[in-house]
C-alpha cells in the first residue's frame, strides 16, 4: 500500500517536472500558448485524479 502510493507520487512529480520543461519550451517559442498548456495540465490532473478514485474505490 505504501509502495504504491510512493510509486503515484514519483510518477506524479516526474510529470509535473516534464510539464515544467515543456512549458519552459513553449514560453520560448510562442508566449500565447500558454492557456492552452493550462488547459492540457488540469485535463491531465483529471485523469489522475479519476483514476485513482476509480483505482481505490475498486479495492473496497
């Protein structure tokens, strides 16, 4: 239980390091796509999010 809630965590901050890189790209190449980056973060947290409530309301 506690192993795989570290291994949710880590997958969690490589993602989010991931998207920090790419938005560091994506500010030097065209500041306006910025809400649009926005938008594809929270879709992903959503997905994360659902996922684990779907993944933990399974085991019960």
């Amino acid at each position: 239980m506690v192993i795989r809630f570290i291994r949710v965590i880590s997958v969690f901050f490589v993602l989010y390091f991931v998207s920090a890189w790419v938005l560091h790209i994506i500010v030097e190449n065209a500041p306006d796509a910025l809400p649009l980056f926005f938008v594809g973060l929270l879709v992903l947290l959503v997905i994360v999010v659902g996922f684990l409530i779907n993944h933990y309301r399974r085991r019960q």
